[in-house]
C-alpha cells in the first residue's frame, strides 16, 4: 500500500540520526559505493601500525568494523550524542574517545601518532595532522568531492555558484597537503549514483548530512517536500551523484 505524504514526513521526523550509521534507508534510498573499498583498505593498514588517530569518528562505526586495532588508538568527535555513541562502541575495543570541537588544534602532542585517518571529514585540518604525524607517518583518508549529491542540495537551495561547487576538490586537497608538508603517494576520485525512493529517505538524509542545506527543517520546505514527493510517486525514484576521494599522503621520515 502507498504511504502517504503525512505518514512519510511524520516517520522521518521522528527516528533518531545519532551516529553515522545509514541502516535505516535500506530498501528507501541507494549508494553506489567507491570501488577501492575505504575500510578494508584502512584495516590492511592499522594493522601495520602501533598508533593511530582516527578524527571526526562519528559513532565510531567505521573504525569498530576494521578489525583489529593497534595498541595505542584514539578517536575525535565534536557532536555530543556521537561521542556518547563512539564511546559505547569503541571502548570495549581499546579505543579512546576525545570530544573536540574540530578546530586547530588537534588535542595531542606532536608526532604523537603512525597513522592519522578519517572517513568524511567535514573540513581537513593538513597542518594539524602534519604536527601530530610522526615523521613516516601517514595520513589516509575517504572524503567528500566536490558537488556531491548537488541535484538534491539545488532542487532545495536553487542554482549554487562555482566556488560553491568546486569546493572540496580533490585537487586542491593535495595542494593544500603537500603545502603542509606532506607527500601524496595516492589520490583518487569517484561520482557516483545515488537513488532516494520516497520522500522520507530524503528527509531522513539532509537531517543527518546537515550541511548539505543548512538549516533544514520539514516546516521551512514542506512544499519543496510535497512536490518532489508527487514527483517521486509519479517518475520514480528521485536520482542524484555523490563525490567521494580517496587520498593518502606521508610525511617525510
């Protein structure tokens, strides 16, 4: 039976997005996902290591599900019901977790860690983590590219500028990389589909990516909100690209 616009709404309103687990859109939305596999990658290589920083760790699931963790492994969070969750999560592990506020700097000492990584970063901090980089260390990371699911963010924000859209480019983060002081031995980049099948997949989603339309709340775009609903019932799934790198980068020994 076909749910309502009402009942969709009132179901995404009201689940939690705590953490930075995506379950609750199996079956409502897609993701291709990046072909180089980020976590079995960063498995292969915190098992190499002695000590690791994992910055802006979400709930922790990523890291939880690697495997094995090296003898010294801290995580940062700044959104409190997130440290809560990676706390939960990665303590039985052997993790710590530090609450941080994502601005300079990073709360460590210098050379503190073999490999710094984080998956997504909201904004990458390079000369921070070439400080608390040993020398040889690494830093590896999955990120955001540019105009990254841009079809959903304009069909709510309108036509974005350039600088907008070209932000995050994986170009620019080797520059700003090896202006820190770090050599890039990998970079890579990917678009890819995504499909949101009703209406509370995507309300579920820019309630959880929250700078993807600043602000966002069901009252200031119910229209928006109904439209698209209509247009999803009547064509189909609603279709948008994503914008993933990969990049890895070491510092000198």
């Amino acid at each position: 039976m076909t749910r309502t616009f009402q009942h969709l709404v009132a179901e995404a309103e009201s689940v939690s997005v705590d953490g930075w687990d995506f379950s609750w859109l199996d079956g409502r939305a897609t993701e291709q996902r990046p072909s180089w596999g980020y976590q079995k990658l960063l498995g292969e290589r915190l098992a190499r290591v002695g000590s690791a920083l994992d910055i802006q760790t979400g709930g922790g699931e990523v890291l939880a599900g690697v495997g094995r963790l090296p003898p010294l492994m801290a995580a940062t969070e700044s959104w409190p019901p997130n440290v809560d969750r990676a706390t939960k999560l990665l303590h039985p592990l052997g993790a710590v977790v530090v609450a941080d506020s994502d601005e300079p700097p990073l709360p460590f000492g210098d050379e503190a860690f073999e490999l710094v990584c984080s998956r997504h970063p909201v904004t990458i901090r390079w000369q921070e983590i070439a400080r608390v980089l040993r020398p040889g260390g690494t830093y590896f990371s999955q990120a955001v590219g540019p105009a990254s699911v841009f079809e959903l963010v304009e069909y709510f924000l309108g036509p974005q500028p350039e600088e907008v859209r070209r932000s995050r480019h994986p170009d620019d983060a080797a520059a700003e990389a090896a202006a820190a002081g770090l050599e890039v031995v990998d970079l890579r980049s990917k678009r890819l589909r995504t499909e949101f099948h009703d209406i509370g997949a995507v309300i579920y989603f820019l309630r959880k990516v929250i700078w993807m339309v600043p602000g966002f709340t069901v009252k200031q775009y119910r229209d928006r909100l109904a439209e698209l609903h209509e247009r999803i019932e009547r064509d189909g799934p609603f279709v948008a690209h994503t914008a993933r790198f990969l990049i890895e980068a070491r510092k000198p020994a």
